[in-house]
C-alpha cells in the first residue's frame, strides 16, 4: 500500500541568523492510509511545528512532506485541521462555521444543509445548530471545529492538542467520539498530544519525539485491540505500553532538566 | 464658591426624613429599575446647577453674566420653533448625512485598502497622514475657493471630519484581523481564496473597529458643521448659531449648541444601533468581569 502521508529529511529553524535555533532535525515519517497517529513529547518537541509543516503553514528549510504524492507547499482543503481551542469563526453560527467549507467549494444552500445536518447529528450537537461560538461549551466547540474540518472529506486530519483544553470528563467523552468517527469515516489521523494516556488510547503509532534538536526518537506500536474505550485504560496491555512510552519520553524530559 | 452655593440649595433633608431618604438615595445608585431615574436625576441636577449659576451671574474663573439660563435658552427654543425651524434642520441634517455618507464610503474602502496592503499604504498613507491633523475650521478659506458653490465646500468639511476617524479605525482594525492567524489558517484550510478571506473573515473580525469608527465619524460630522455653516450665508443650526454670535444673541447660540448635541447624540446612537444589529455574534460582559 503507499504511503498517504510522506515526510522525508524535514528540517526546520527559527529565529534570524544571530538567533538562528534547529527545532526539527532531519524527520523522517510515513503515514498509512487510515492510520492513527499520535506525536507525543515534551514541550519544545517541535511535534506542534510539524504539524504545522504538513499543514502548510509553515515551510521547512529543507526536506519533503508531501500528501497522497502531492507536495505540500501552502494550507488546502485536503488537510483537515483542528485547532487547540476557539477557532470557531465567531461571527458565523455553528451551521455556518461547519458548513463553511462546502461554502467556500461552491456547494447548493440545500447539499450544504443536509451535510451539515448529517454531521452536526455525528457530534450530537444537531439542536446547536443556529447558536453562536460563545454561546457553546469548550467541548462542544471542539466537536463543531471537529466536523467542520471532516465535512470537506479531506485526506488527512490535523489535530493540535484538541483536547488539550477540556476538562478531564469532558475529554474522555470527546476521545470516545473521535474514536467513533474514526472508526465511520475511515480517516488518516496525525494528532498531537502531550498526554500519555490520550495518545495511547486513540493511536496504531505513537511517535515519541526529543529535544534539542526536535527529532524522531522512538516509534511504539499500540497494539490494543480495538474498539477502544475509557475501559481500555485498565487492561494490563495498556499500562505495559504506557509504561514504555513513559520512560521514553523521561529521557527527553530528564535532558531539558539538565539544559536548565 | 460656586459648588457650594448650588449643593446648599439643592439638597436640603430636613433631619426627621433623613433615614427614609436614605434608603430611597440608596435605591437609587444600587437597584437596576434606579438606572433611567439616575439618568434623569442626573440630568435636572446639571440643568438646576446652571440655573443658578446663571441667575446669580457667578464670576469666579468661568464668568456666568453672560451665559444665558436654561429658560432664556428654553424660550429661544420656542421662537426658533415658531419661525418654520424645518429649513435650518433640513440642510444641516442634508449636509451631515452627506459629509457621513461620503466620509464613511471613502473611509471604510481605503481603510481596508491601506490595511490590507503595504503597497496602496506607501501611496496613500503619507498625504492623508499629513492631511489629518488640519482642522476643519482652516479649510474654510480653501473650501470656499475649491469648490463651485458654498454646498459643496460644506458638505467637503463636514466630509473631512466623518472621513478620518473612519479611515483610522478601520485601518487599524483590519490590519489586527490580518495578525489573527488562528482565524485566517481557519480559512486556508478550508481552501478559501484570498477574496473569501477578506470577505468572510478579515471584513467581519474588523466589523466593531470598524462600527467605533463610524460612531465616531458620524460625531465629528455634526462637530463640523458648525465650522461648515459659518460659509452657509443662509440656513442652517451651525448657521444660526454663529449668526446669533455675530448679532450678539446669547440665547440661540445655547439652543444651537444643545439642538447639535441632541442631533448629534441622537444620529450616533442610530448608527450604534444599527452596526450592533449586524454583530449579534457580539458578546459583551460589561460589568460583570
């Protein structure tokens, strides 16, 4: 099978020529078709700035990412994105920000509608529809960025800490969903995090990153049977890899400890 | 002293109804029902202070002998409203609603301009920059010379002071929205065009900059008509107002002041009103941070 997403040699700076600092070093990466994956690490990882990279906000000085053999060179639909927090459009109603999208492809008022219906009813936010962003809950807005960025039916979906600003309660119930529409809709899914358990739950791959410079250290196979729920979080199959990918990720936080 | 003298007059409990009034000036200030009575209040007690800052023809730092009273302002009220007032008030609010109109299409389109491009910014900015800060009452001279008739060099002053505030803000606040990355990735993810962002997120993100702006505008049209009327020759409220100067006539300048700000407070308040209907999206917690 080939490869859905390709990241080859992909190297990225900051900072002018006095300030000039290395946060991604030569990553390499690649992405099934339908596969989970979740970029783990600490914080200065560069895991938010490759994000970044495949979505095309940002260019690496050097290497390839490219998405189904298309180089990626700018934002475009065929990447989904869902932003940490608050990215609803807050002028546009939740009917209108979920459906914006289909808008901007020139879509009828009447296919906009029936799609927007089909996946605000996935999310269970069909009664929200004519509400306003600051008129909804965190979770709920999230759910809304969620199917906003699906109903395009893009290759890949992006997601930045999505959960990150939640509360605990409230982001089992979301990683169930999301779980579930991953599941239906048989997306690619490239999901940064910086907790353990999130990543373990939802992934087939959890990527551990490191530091100084940013790079690839470890790969783990999360191979918990599926479908996966809060529940899973209890087998002894989970803890074993937690564990794993616990003393993993110590190592890179031990080494920013002794940087300070 | 002037303070003391009105404060003795105004307020004088007698000690048996102290504690009652008391409580009713406390409901006053605390309850939410008080909020159009303290307006009122407010508003008798500034008028009242007048009166007899007027009356007494008080002369200490602001001279009052010759400040007429809210009466003599009241009564030239009604001969002004006697003497068909209807032509004052159409052309000063025909030359307003011009200057606004003309200054809020130029403001707002080359404020989004200017905003949006650094290109159009280097062409434009610096003039309008230098332009900015003459005020209305120096252009009459060149107004009365630019212009064919006096109308137009009106309506061009009135448009000078509805233009700036205008273009200001919406500048400003379209170039804020273009800093919002999160919103304008929202929109590149989705595959929007350069226009689509501008239209569907650039334009509305900018909507209250853009809406203080006109607020503002529409303030400073009315603030310049006065300095507009003065080459009226013939109708107008700016126009009586400086002719009652010219004949000294006290009271009409008072009521032409008043009938401005009322006029003025009042156009404001539409045009609040109606950039508030257009943003429900809004969420304003004033007070209860």
């Amino acid at each position: 099978m080939s490869n859905l997403l390709e990241i080859s040699q992909v190297s990225k700076y900051f900072g002018d020529k006095h300030t000039r600092r290395c946060v991604l070093s030569n990553v390499n990466l690649r992405v099934q078709p339908g596969e989970f994956v979740c970029l783990l690490g600490p914080s200065g990882c560069g895991k938010s700035t490759l994000l970044n990279a495949i979505a095309g906000f940002i260019k690496p000085e050097s290497g390839l990412i490219s998405v189904n053999d298309q180089r990626v060179s700018k934002p475009g639909p065929d990447r989904g994105f869902v932003f940490q927090k608050n990215s609803l459009l807050p002028w546009m109603t939740l009917d209108q920000n979920v459906g914006y999208g289909l808008k901007i492809q020139g879509l009828s008022k009447e296919k906009i509608r029936n799609r927007v219906d089909h996946f605000l009813d996935l999310v269970g936010l069909l009664g929200y529809r004519k509400s306003f962003p600051h008129e909804l809950s965190g979770g709920m807005q999230q759910r809304g960025s969620i199917v906003r960025a699906l109903i395009t039916n893009p290759k890949v979906l992006l997601m930045d800490e999505p959960f990150g600003a939640v509360d605990a309660q409230t982001r089992i119930i979301l990683q169930e969903m999301l779980l579930g529409i991953w599941a239906q809709v048989g997306i690619t899914i490239i999901f940064v995090t910086h907790d353990i358990d999130e990543a373990v739950l939802l992934a087939d791959r959890i990527v551990v990153m490191g530091v100084n410079p940013g790079h690839i250290k470890e790969i783990f196979d999360v191979s918990l049977k599926r479908p996966r729920s809060a529940d899973s979080t209890f087998l002894d199959e989970f803890r074993e890899i937690k564990l794993r990918v616990l003393r993993s990720i110590r190592e890179e936080t031990d080494k920013l400890m002794i940087a300070v | 002293m002037a303070v003391t003298a009105s404060s003795g007059t105004t307020q004088t409990p007698s000690t048996a109804t102290v504690s009652r009034r008391g409580a009713s000036v406390r409901r006053l200030l605390t309850t939410h029902g008080g909020s159009l009575s303290r307006r009122g209040f407010s508003l008798l007690f500034f008028l009242c202070l007048w009166q007899i800052l007027s009356v007494l023809k008080v002369n200490f730092i602001i001279n009052f002998q010759f400040v007429p009273a809210p009466t003599a302002v009241f009564s030239a009220f009604i001969s002004f409203v006697q003497a068909n007032p209807w032509i004052h008030l159409q052309s000063s609010i025909f030359r307003v609603i011009c200057g606004f109109t003309a200054g809020s299409i130029l403001g707002i389109a080359i404020g989004l301009l200017i905003g949006s491009s650094h290109l159009v910014e280097e062409l434009l900015a610096t003039p309008l920059e230098l332009l900015r800060p003459i005020p209305a009452v120096a252009w009459i001279p060149l107004a009365i010379l630019m212009f064919p008739n006096a109308e137009i060099g009106m309506f061009y002053i009135t448009f000078v002071g509805a233009f700036y505030p205008i273009l200001v803000s919406t500048q400003k606040s379209v170039e804020s929205s273009l800093s919002d990355l999160l919103m304008i990735r929202v929109g590149q993810c989705l595959g929007a065009s350069y226009f689509q962002l501008f239209r569907d997120i650039i334009i509305p993100s900018s909507l209250p900059g853009i809406s203080a702006g006109l607020v503002i505008g529409m303030g400073n049209a009315w603030f310049c008509l006065v300095t507009a009327e003065i080459i009226a020759g013939k109708y107008g409220i700016g126009y009586k107002t400086w002719e009652s100067y010219v004949i000294s006539e006290y009271p009409p300048i008072v009521m032409g002041m008043i009938l401005i700000g009322l006029l003025g407070a009042f156009s404001s308040q539409m045009i609040l009103f109606t950039t508030n209907k257009m943003m429900p999206w809004r969420q304003i917690s004033k007070g209860t941070l």
